[in-house]
C-alpha cells in the first residue's frame, strides 16, 4: 500500500481534513452570529489564542502534549480492529504507579527517579489496558464496553487512594498523594515554558508509527486489523499480538500520566482526571489511527482547547462555547471520513483500496 | 410516630426507595440504546442527549408552566441529536463510536450552552402518584412516589421485548443488526432501519434526560447526569439486549447509587468511593464471567462494533 | 418580571443600567466588545491609565447557584468601580489550563491583579507567580507563608464557620427530632470545619442534639446528593445543610421532603421557600472591593500595604447570614442574633475548651481557646462530639 507514493492519495488526505476544518470553523461562526457575537472577531481571536505568537502557540503545545500519548492508546489497538476507550483510566493509572514508585525511592539520583517513575507509568498503564487486550481475547469481553469501565474504576481508586491510603496528611483542602521532591520534577524544554511531554509524545508518535508501519510485528498487526482469519491461517500468534499491543497503547497513555504528575501537578490528585484520556480518543479517530496524523491533530485540538479562555474574556461568550466549537470540529472531521475516495481529482489509477475490514473475532465460533 | 427513625432498617428502604426514585434514566438510556444496539450500531452520544433532554424539559417546563410538555420537547430535542448521530455514523467508513464521543461534547456543549439562563429558575415538577397512603410510615409513603414517567418507562420494557421477538418490524431490526447481507437480501434499507432505531433510541434517552430534570433529582444542573448516559451503554450488555432485562439491570444500577448514602447514614463510613464504583465493578465481574470465547453471547447482534 | 427567576440575572441588568451611567463604564465595555486584538486592547487600557484590569479564574461555571457563582457576584460587584475593568474566565481546571489563563490574562490582557478562586489553583500560582513579580495574585483559601512562598502572592477567606454556628443555633430550636443532618463532598478542614461549627451551635442551645454527616465523595454529584439528602430524611433529620459546590439538589430534595433546610454558599431562600431557615452565604464583594481600594490607593502586596493573609467573618463583612425563614421561631432568632452580635465584638470563640471529639477524645483542653485567626483550626481533622460519622 505504501511501496509506492501516491501524491494524489496524499493530497486527498491533505485537502479533505483541511476543507473540513473550513467548513466547521463556517459552522461555528453561524453559531457564535446565533449568539450574538462578531464571527469574524472570534476568529481572530481563535487565531491569535491558538497559533497567532510564539506565546500562544507554546500554551497550545503545552495542551496538545498530553493529547499526543492519549492519543496513541485508541490509535494502536485500532490497527488491530480493536475500539479501545480507556484512555482515561490508564492515564490515571499511570499518573498514581508514578507518583508511587517517585515517593518510594526518592532518595535516588534525580535521573533514577525520573526514569523509574516513566517506567513505572508506563508499566501501569500498560497492564491496565493489556489486561482489556487479554479479556477480549480469552474471554471474549467486548473491549470498548470494558476499557470504558475500567475508566471508572480507575477515577474511584485514585479518589480512594488520594484521600486515604496515599494521603499527605498536610495536603488540607484538596486530598493530595505527598509530592515528588522538586529535583526530581521534569522540567522545561530549554527555552520555552512547554515541558518535557511534548518531546515524549512527538517520540512515541514517531516510534509507534515506525513500529506499525515498518517492522513484521506492525504488519502482523495489520494483518490481523485486516482479516483475522487470514491471520490465523498464516500462523500469527493473534493473542499474543493483541495483548501486546494493548500494553504499548496502555503504556502511552500511561507515560501521559506519568508527565502529568511530573511535570505538572508533581503529586496525584482529582486533578488528574482532567479529561486528556476522552480527548485522546477524539484524536486517535480523526488522525485515522495513523500515528503520526494523531501528532498534528493533538496539536490542532490543543489549538483549539488553547482558544476557549478568550471566547469567555474578549467576546463574553460562555464557558461552554468551547464544548460545541470542539464537537462540531469533530462531527465534520469524522463525516468527512465518508469522502475520501469520492472525489475523482483523487484517484491515482493505481491506488489500492484497504481490504474490507472485518470485525475482531478471537476466535472463529465467538461473537 | 411519624418521624421515628428507622436505623439498620433505613439501609433496605433506602436502598428501594433509591431504586424506585432514581433508575428510570437508566432505563430510558438502556431501552433506547438497547434498540440502537439491536439493529448493529452503537449510540456513545447518548450522554450527551440525556443532558439535552434535561436541559430542554427544564427549559420549556419553566417557560410554558408544563411539564409535560418539557418532556415532550426532551424526547424532540432526542430525535435532532438522534439525527444527527444516525446520519453521520451512517455514513461509509464513519466509525460510530469516534461520532459517539464526539456527539458526547457536542450535545453537552449545546446542552450548557444554552441551558445558563435556567440554571437559576425553578421549573415545575412533574406530579408524582402516591403509592404509599397505606402506610403510617412518612419514609414509606415518601419511597412510593413515584413518577408516572416510570411506569411509562417500566411499561415499555415488556411492549419492546414483545416487539423484537414477535413483530415483522422486530425481526427486521435483527436481521439488520446480526446479518446485514442477509437483510439486504431480503430487500430491506439497511440504512433506514438503523435510522430509526437509532432516532426512536435517542428519543428515549431525551426523555429519560427529562426525569433528570424534573423529576429526580429534580434540577437542572451541569452535573446532573454524572456519567449515566455513558453507564447505560454498559449497562445494555449487562443485560444482553433483552429489554426486559435493561428493566432488572435499570433497577439494580439505580439501586447501586443509594448504596453509599445510605450506608454512610447508619454510620458506615469508609470506602465510599469504592462503593460508589461498585455498579462498574459489578459490570465488569459479570462481563468476566459470562463472556467466553467458546459461545457466542446470546442476543448479541452480529455485527456490533464493526464497520459494516 | 417573573418571581421565579431573579438571583443573578436582574442583578446583572442593573449592573448593566449602572455602567451605561458612568462614562467610564460606557467606554470599558465598549472594549470588551469590539476590540479584537489585546494588543490594542493594553494599550488602550494603559493609555487611559487609571483602569485597574482585575482577572477571576473559577473553577466551574459561573451560574452554579454555588461557590462559583458567590465569587461572580462579587466580581460584578467589584466591577461597579469605575476605575476597575474586569475580566472572567471559567470552567478552568486545575492543571496547566489555569496556569494558562492566568498568562493569557496577564500578557495578552494586562490584568495586574488575578483572582484565582479555586483552593486547588494554589500550586499554580506559585509556579507562575515568581515570574511576574509585578502582578498581584489573591488566592481564595490558600496558606501564604512568609518566606516560602512568593511575596506577590496573598490568600484571603472568609470565616463562614461563623455563619453556620448561627445557622446551627437556629437548626437546634427547629428541629423537633434532635437529629440534624449535614451533606458534605469531602473530608477536608474547610468542610470539617463548617460540619463541627454547624453543630457546635446547635449543641449551643440543645446539648444532646445530634448531626448526621454524608460524605458523597465530591464536589457535585447531584444524585448522590439527593440520595443522601433522602435517606437522612429517612432516618427521622428534620434540619439539613451542605457543603458541596451547588447546594441546589440538597435544597429542593429537603423542601419535597417536608423537612427544613439552610443554605450555603448564596441564599437559596427561594428554592425552599417553606423549609428554608437561614443559610451561610460569602459576601465577596466586600472582599474584592477592599481589595480593589486598597490598591488603588497605592498599596501592594509587594510593598507592604496589603498584609497577605487577610481572613475576616461576620464583623468584616465577608460572610454573612440568609434572611430568616418563615419557620424560625422568635427564640431562635434571638439567640441567633445575640450570638451574632458576640461575634461582632469577638466575645465568642467558638473553639474553646473543653471539646470532645466523637470518639470521646478531647481535642481542645479546658482554658484553651482556637481563635477564629488560629491556624490549627485550618488544618482540623476530627469531627466534635455530637456528629455521627468518620472524617
């Protein structure tokens, strides 16, 4: 599919997010002339909050970073034909295995710590959305329903550690794990005030996309996203694959929240449960599961999130205004999955089209 | 007599009263998504029109003095979002889950928008029949208000069961939801049955939104539908697409939510928030272990979750 | 118009009305409205000079009937001020998106004082802080220590214990069943606190009265709330209050269930308009005018003139007590009163020895006394004698 290029195809995927982005951003001015406010104006100051300075742009790359990682938790099961939603709870999990192992050895060379507090992030996360990998395929239980799930499961034992078992005795107001000592904090990139997240996520997008794209074990994923039968039938070991790559996509979200604890809040608290893992989801789809996509559409989205304060301060528009602008985005960036291959400018004479994909079946009698 | 407390004895009646006040959005949620569920796809956006509903049924109870017609209105405000959802998840190569979430922000987006100016204002309630006149205990009669909006939820659960399995229009919704191909062989608009499953579903979700609101708890909030949309979801493969079964599993999540208050009341005061994540826990456990891979699970329809 | 809606609405026709009057209203919301740009928009601020640009950041909406909104009637107050230009922004949550508005609001829109009202915003401001040393951050309920903490950051609060004292005297003479019952979001000192002073006062005037305390686990969880509010009625409570963000749900639910109830936060006479007694309300704008004077007089946290911690209760004015409802008898509003006025005249601690705990535990010897300005009371952790339930 990609031994050769196509620049017709790559321009079909260039143009037809953009003309929808256009066409939403004409939405969402129709809706802010609905509501009384100059559209012309809120686009300027979209532009200007999001990407118009230096200044704006890093607060958009400071709100894309985490986006990036969450992302990759929806995108890498999806290659394998598998709706995982539990990007949130494998945050989550990831920020407290975190702020556990940095509190337990503390002591250690800041290094030590930072990298044992990644790992340990990773590893949990991992496991939590490798354990949804294993259920569907030894027990067949529908992963979307489940990694759903297991997001609340995960919000109620951070509530449940944070409050009581992790509990910082002098974190009065607002129930807080202790915090990691200041040394061993992640900090800036030199230059900037946007933290080391954005270079974790621009690697893991990187290498995941490497990963899936050029080595057997992504094509055996693909494989299996494509026909599951025929992957059996070749040999591949579909459980092993599945369990696999649900802890790399786990670990990704994981790693999101171990940067969230390190260099942000520097302790774990309800505050990590701050939505990254829902819009992470929105991201992996409308990158088309393609790692690197996700990379740019995170950064869009963070454009995005990055406007919503100045809607409220210069056009006195509300806090929710930011919620439809989001969701119109995405209802015209997923609609406008429809048209790829619709539109004859498009059409290489070679291009292959995708196999029909069929559902994720674990084994051949199930579901 | 009357306001004699009733200790240990609280926690059962609590527990039936909360499930009496508080399940008929889940079953609203449950029946609608269990119909979109039937007929092969999957409406994630239904968080999103629950809070619609309640917004819309609060809005126009207030404005208008009724609150029928706030229910009315809530079930409308479920059939545009339902619209929407139904013709873009519609489309070739959308995924309906991606449209889900994204229908999720924009229908809460909506929903606060232009819920701000009735977030102040009290709106009228609906009526509750009293059940309880029977008895001397003011905790009993209190727990046997009950929703007229209930029984119509509760009653529509046996009339869905029987239309699935005894109706042409039933048999049609499942040939489209486990056999596309067949289905279409048989000359059926695959498109237009998911279209109204889908829109009927959403329906159904709007006025559960409209309880929310002015029912139980009774208000209008941003918070009030605290992830139940989203549980519901869940909750229709807990009960294995029977819609007599959302019935039981609408009770038992409604139940679920008293629990932790009513605990605490009698003095049980620890592992509150694990109490409050038990309905999810118990999902998952049942999930577990009714799942196999060796089976299919019954009622499931057949093309759930792919892309057809 | 309508009876029904009023609280905020009206109130903010009015402020309208008020600005259009004033010159300098007039021409202040005309920059709010059609200057795109802040670029423009500081220099026109620093060209007419004397406005004083005043940013709030909340952490929900700002129409919660609740928290938030106390802090947004104090802003529309303060905005009153002709030389004061303010700008909102809410629904910002505790993570780098606070961090940002603050930024945003201080470079793109010149606000050289912000009020970040959310207690969680805290480690935020003392990350963004240092590096405007020139901008003023008031946090609401933070603990600013001298020395470790930077010197343009102060805290403020308002002792609203005091008001739930006189809220918990009135609760005792109503209630007929000695059992009042109290629904709370978490087990933290500010909501302990309220919880051990709402009973406190009933205690004050019926020793052997006693409060029920439901935790539901957050901050706004609406069904929890009437659940809890439900099953306390249940239990034969006859008076309920809260401390959660949006006090709304508690409100309604009590009124349905025939029993009493006192607000918190704003007064929510009008949801119960039967059961409700009296309620713990912030009066912000007192607050944030001082504030505003003070600073407009020259006066800073850097320099001196601000102290940074200011903290005040019903003799400040920075909280103050709901209108009596209909079912207050006429003893319990002298009661009420008398002990609002030993408040003023700080005659009445109400932490002194000798206090249980309620496990049998005292917690405050005989002879010794917490006065309201005492730090140990912001970091209490137990629950007096009298309440049922594990903090």
């Amino acid at each position: 599919m990609l031994n050769h290029y196509h620049w017709r195809g790559t321009l079909e995927a260039v143009c037809i997010p953009i003309a929808a982005i256009f066409f939403s951003l004409v939405l969402f001015g129709i809706f802010c002339a609905l509501a009384g406010a100059d559209p012309l104006g809120v686009y300027a100051s979209i532009y200007k909050a999001a990407f118009g300075s230096w200044f704006s742009f890093q607060n958009t790359l400071i709100r894309a970073s985490p986006l990036m990682l969450t992302s990759l938790c929806t995108a890498l099961p999806a290659q394998l034909g598998l709706m995982i939603i539990g990007n949130e709870g494998a945050f989550v999990i990831g920020g407290i295995g975190a702020v556990a192992v940095g509190l337990a050895i503390s002591s250690a060379p800041p290094t030590v710590v930072q990298l044992a507090m990644a790992i340990s992030g990773i590893v949990c996360g991992g496991l939590w959305i490798g354990a949804v990998g294993a259920l569907r395929y030894y027990r067949a239980v529908n992963e979307t329903i489940s990694s759903l799930l297991l997001n609340y499961v995960a919000i109620a034992l951070l509530n449940h550690l944070v409050s009581g078992p992790m509990r910082d005795p002098s974190s009065l107001n607002k129930p807080s794990t202790y915090p990691i000592p200041a040394l061993d904090m992640l900090g800036s990139i030199p230059g900037t005030r946007v933290h080391y997240g954005l270079i974790y996520g621009l690697i893991a997008c990187a290498i995941t996309y490497f990963l899936m794209r050029r080595t057997t074990f992504g094509f055996a994923a693909r494989t299996i996203g494509g026909n599951i039968r025929a992957a059996r039938i070749a040999g591949l070991p579909v459980g092993k694959l599945t369990v696999a790559i649900c802890f790399l996509a786990g670990s990704c979200a994981g790693l999101a929240g171990m940067v969230e604890v390190a260099a942000v809040q520097g302790r774990a608290n309800e505050s990590l449960n701050a939505n990254y893992g829902y819009a992470g989801i929105l991201v992996a789809f409308v990158a088309r599961y393609n790692p690197l996509a996700a990379s740019l559409v995170a950064v869009l989205l963070g454009g995005i999130l990055a406007s919503g304060g100045i809607l409220q301060r210069l056009h006195s528009l509300p806090d929710a205004t930011i919620l439809v602008f989001q969701g119109l985005v995405f209802l015209v960036v997923l609609y406008s999955e429809s048209l790829y291959g619709r539109f004859r400018v498009f059409q290489d004479q070679s291009t292959v089209r995708r196999p029909p994909s069929v559902p994720y079946v674990p084994r051949p009698t199930s579901l | 007599m009357a306001t004699e407390a009733l200790g240990w004895w609280g926690v059962p009646l609590g527990i039936a009263a909360g499930t009496l006040r508080g399940s008929a959005p889940f079953l609203f949620v449950s029946l609608g998504e269990c119909l979109t569920e039937k007929s092969g796809k999957i409406n994630l956006g239904l968080e999103g029109t629950l809070l619609m509903g309640a917004m819309s049924a609060y809005a126009i109870s207030y404005v208008t003095q009724s609150p029928w017609l706030g229910v009315l209105v809530a079930g409308l405000a479920g059939i545009v979002l339902g619209s929407i959802h139904a013709f873009l998840s519609l489309q070739p190569k959308v995924n309906d889950i991606a449209v889900g979430i994204a229908m999720i922000i924009f229908g809460s987006g909506v929903a606060f928008f232009f819920g701000k100016p009735f977030i102040q204002p009290v709106a009228p309630q609906l009526p509750a029949l009293e059940f309880g006149a029977w008895s001397s205990q003011p905790q009993v009669q209190s727990a046997l208000e009950i929703c007229p909006l209930f029984l119509i939820g509760v009653a529509i659960a046996p009339l869905m069961q029987w239309f699935f399995q005894s109706t042409r229009w039933g048999l049609l919704i499942r040939a489209v939801g486990d056999s596309p191909d067949a289905a279409r062989a048989m000359g059926i608009s695959i498109f237009k049955i998911r279209l109204l499953c889908i829109i009927t579903g959403s329906f159904l979700a709007g006025v559960g939104g409209s309880y929310l609101s002015l029912f139980y708890p009774g208000t209008w909030t941003e918070r009030i539908s605290g992830g139940q949309g989203l549980m519901a979801v869940a909750l229709v493969i807990f009960a294995r697409w029977q819609p007599m079964q959302c019935l039981y599993a609408s009770l038992l999540f409604g139940g679920a939510q008293a629990i932790g208050p009513a605990l605490q009341s009698v003095g049980v005061t620890s592992y509150y928030y694990l109490f409050n994540a038990s309905p999810y826990i118990l999902t998952l456990a049942i999930m577990i272990v009714t799942c196999s891979p060796k089976r299919t699970l019954r009622g499931a329809p057949g093309t759930l979750g792919s892309s057809h | 118009m309508n009876p029904g809606r009023s609280l905020y609405l009206p109130r903010r026709r009015v402020m309208r009305g008020v600005l259009a009057t004033a010159a300098f209203g007039v021409t202040s919301r005309l920059w709010t409205g059609c200057t795109p740009t802040s670029e423009s928009q500081a220099s026109s601020s620093t060209a007419s000079g004397k406005l004083l640009q005043i940013g709030f950041i909340y952490v929900g909406p700002k129409d919660d009937y609740g928290y938030n909104q106390a802090h947004h009637e104090g802003e529309v107050g303060v905005a009153k001020l002709s030389w004061v230009k303010t700008e909102e922004q809410a629904s910002v949550p505790e993570t780098t998106d606070v961090e940002e508005a603050m930024r945003n609001m201080i470079e793109q829109d010149g606000a050289k004082v912000l009020f970040p009202t959310s207690f969680g915003y805290f480690e935020h401001i003392l990350t963004i802080a240092p590096k405007y040393p020139d901008v003023q951050f008031f946090h609401c309920g933070g603990l600013y220590q001298e020395g470790k903490h930077p010197k343009n950051v102060g805290s403020y609060f308002g002792y609203i214990d005091e008001a739930q004292y006189l809220a918990g005297i009135v609760a005792g003479h109503t209630s007929k069943t000695g059992k009042l019952g109290f629904v709370a979001a978490k087990p933290i000192p500010q909501v302990i606190r309220n919880i051990n002073s709402f009973t406190l006062g009933a205690r004050s005037v019926k020793p052997e009265i006693t409060t029920q305390v439901i935790f539901t686990g957050d901050w706004s969880l609406p069904v929890k709330e009437a659940e809890a509010a439900n099953s306390m009625a249940d239990q034969g409570i006859d008076v309920i209050t809260c401390h959660v963000d949006s006090p709304k749900i508690v409100m309604e639910t009590a009124e349905k269930r025939g029993i009493f109830c006192s607000g918190y936060h704003a007064d929510q006479a009008k949801l119960a308009p039967k059961g409700y007694l009296t309620g713990a309300e912030w009066d912000w704008t007192t607050v944030y005018t001082n504030y505003a004077e003070m600073i407009h007089s020259g006066k800073t946290l850097m320099n001196g003139g601000i102290p940074h911690i200011v903290r005040g209760g019903l003799k400040a004015g920075y909280v103050k007590l709901s209108p009596y409802g209909p079912a207050v008898s006429a003893t319990a509003k002298k009661d009420a009163d008398i002990a609002k006025a030993k408040f003023k005249d700080n005659s009445l601690v109400i932490y002194q020895g000798e206090i249980k705990d309620n496990t049998g535990k005292v917690v405050i010897p005989v002879g010794k006394a917490y006065k309201q300005q005492d730090r140990t009371l912001e970091q209490m952790n137990w629950l007096v004698a009298g309440v049922v339930g594990n903090a």
